[in-house]
C-alpha cells in the first residue's frame, strides 16, 4: 500500500489532439507549470483477497472512473509481475472534470502510488509512458514548475520525453483561479479532441504551428520574459479553443463569465497588472500572474458577476509519495 499526492498543471501551450493509433499519443508538444494549493491525494492498495479493482473517488464508488484507472494500473502490475487487484482511493480538494486538470493530477498520483505500493524500480521515462498512456496532460504533474512534453521525432516517431525545464523558485509565477461553474463539463477532453482532429477546418494548421509556439513559450520562461509568455499563452489558448469552436458540432467550453474574465484581464494588463489568462476544456479561466499580483487579481475577479469562487496558488512541486511502501523516492524534482 502506498500513498501519492500530485497536483494539478495547467497548460500554457495546450495539448489539443492525437496522434492515431493507440497508446493515447499527443499529436502535439505542450508546456505547462504545476500548482502548489490544488492536489488530489491517492491511494492504492494490492490486495490478493480482492475479485476486482475498486475505485472510490472523493468517498463514492466511481464505475466509469474504474475503467480508466484498472487500464492504467495494468500496465504496472505486469512489469511488476504482480495478479492482484486493487483498492484505489482519490481524494481532490477541487472540483473534478471540470477543467481543473483533475485527469492530470489524479493519474499522476495514481501511477506513483502503484509505482511505490509494488516497490518497483523504474525509470523516469516508463513513469512518464504509464502516465501519458492514461491521460496525455498526466506526465506533467510527475515534476514540478514549469514542465515540457516533448514529441520525440527520431529514431521514429512514437515516444514522448518529459523535460522539466525549470523549478518554481526560477520564477515563482501565481495563479488565481476563478470558477464559473461546478458541473462537469458536456464534453470530456478526449472526445472534444476526437471531434476537433476529424472535423475542425484548422487543425493542420494548429500541429504545424505548434513547435514555434513551444519554442517561443520555452524562451519566455528561461528568460522570465512575462509580456512574451503572455502572448504565447493567450494565443495558444484562444487558438485551441478556435480551433473546438469551428469543429462539427462546434465544442463551446465557455460561459458568460468565462468570456468577462478575460475582458477583465486583458484591461488589467493593459493598465500595467502583470497576468495573462488561459482557459482548458471548461470555463474555469486561469490567471497567470507575476510573483505577488494574485491576490489583487484574485479580488478583482471574485467581484464578477458569474464568479462563484477564485482559488489561489503558487508553482508547486511533482507528484510524490506521501506515506506507505516507497517513501523514501520521490517522484520528481
Ligand atoms: C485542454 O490530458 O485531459 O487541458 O489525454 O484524452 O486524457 P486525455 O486528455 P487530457 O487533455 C488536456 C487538454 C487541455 C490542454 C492541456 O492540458 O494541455
């Protein structure tokens, strides 16, 4: 038995798309940084006693969840040549499937649990493989900070290579979350994406433009150039959401209050408040700001109409166990 906590990412160069085939591979790169307040806390014990898997998440037995996380745990359990199924208990202190990234954090807790709770030995890169083949936003929240997802392209196309490209202490950004809604959202993310790669009028252009995008976005954040990753942000976001919006039928993730939030905060940069907005597959917007400004912005969003909570936070660091088999590893830096 083994206990993991991961937080939530949050993508500034979004990953919208995959490739075909299996095994849950992005067509794109993505980059993101990693919250510190938000977690999801897993645990998953192996029992030889138990008939099946059993998954409770937030205290409830949760059957569609189950599929998806037996499917992730399979992989693991081979390589460790384990038969035994197991207890898995989620807990998020943030609302689920509602564009928060609890995918991202939830497999990410539970791989490193089941990595620790079996005592295996493996490599950053097979972690990072269990965790994308679950959910592609997933590896991550295996590392802290700001953190890259790279396509590798030679010797064949096919892997992925998770870069932390910088700690939270290089540039302690903050993010203010402003929720607008509670209910899960219509459309999950994988299949917006299915809809989106097979009927959007854009999505060549979006894969093509997207090693600029990471390459301008990975500049900004060695630099620390804000104004530059706001840009890159903002249009990444806009462009993946331009992109769901032209699909058939077209994928609205937006409310009323999403679309005031980002009036609001392009006002507020324009008047000299360093923060920039991204939003993922929900209407929960996303205020990136510089170390210090998220309270005032954070103020300022809870007076909007439609605004029901906002949630602050720092970069945080990876997924990592918390107590049980294998605490002494951590997961990432
Ligand atoms: C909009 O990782 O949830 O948040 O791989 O199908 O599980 P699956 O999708 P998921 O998609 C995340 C999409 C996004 C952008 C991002 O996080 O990069």
């Amino acid at each position: 038995m083994a206990q993991a906590q991961a937080q939530p990412n949050i993508a500034l160069v979004k990953y919208w798309g995959k490739r075909h085939g299996a095994r849950n591979l992005p067509a794109v790169g993505s980059l993101s940084v990693t919250l510190e307040s938000l977690w999801t806390r897993t645990e998953v014990e192996f029992d030889p006693d138990l008939p099946e898997d059993l998954f409770l998440l937030n205290g409830v037995p949760d059957p569609k969840g189950l599929v998806r996380v037996s499917r992730c745990l399979d992989p693991i359990r081979q390589r460790a040549s384990c038969l035994h199924r197991a207890r898995i208990q989620s807990r998020n202190n943030f609302p689920t499937s509602a564009g928060l990234a609890s995918s991202a954090s939830g497999f990410a807790a539970l791989v490193t649990a089941a990595i620790a709770a079996l005592c295996l030995e493996v490599s950053p890169e097979e972690r990072s493989e269990w965790a994308r083949g679950a959910s592609g936003s997933a590896p991550r929240s295996l590392y802290g900070g700001f953190v890259e997802l790279r396509l590798q392209e030679t010797p064949a196309p096919g892997r992925t290579e998770l870069v932390p490209l910088a700690d939270p202490g290089h540039w302690p950004l903050e993010v203010a979350v402003a929720i607008t809604s509670l209910s899960a959202k219509p459309v999950g993310s994988t299949a917006g994406m299915e809809i989106t790669a097979k009927t959007s009028p854009f999505y060549e252009d979006w894969i093509r433009a997207q090693p600029a995008d990471l390459e301008a976005a990975r500049q900004a954040v060695l630099a620390r150039d804000f104004e530059k990753l706001a840009l890159v942000s903002e249009h990444s976001c806009l462009k993946m959401h331009g992109l769901a919006l032209a699909a058939k039928p077209g994928l609205m993730y937006w409310n009323g209050a999403t679309v005031s939030c980002l009036t609001v905060i392009r006002d507020l940069r324009a008047q000299g408040i360093p923060v920039f907005f991204t939003i993922d597959a929900g209407p929960q917007v996303k205020a990136v700001c510089e170390p210090g400004a998220s309270q005032q912005v954070a103020g300022i969003l809870r007076q909007i109409p439609g605004v029901l909570e906002v949630m602050t936070s720092r970069l945080g660091p990876g997924a990592r166990v918390i107590s049980g088999a294998g605490k002494s590893q951590p997961s990432g830096p």
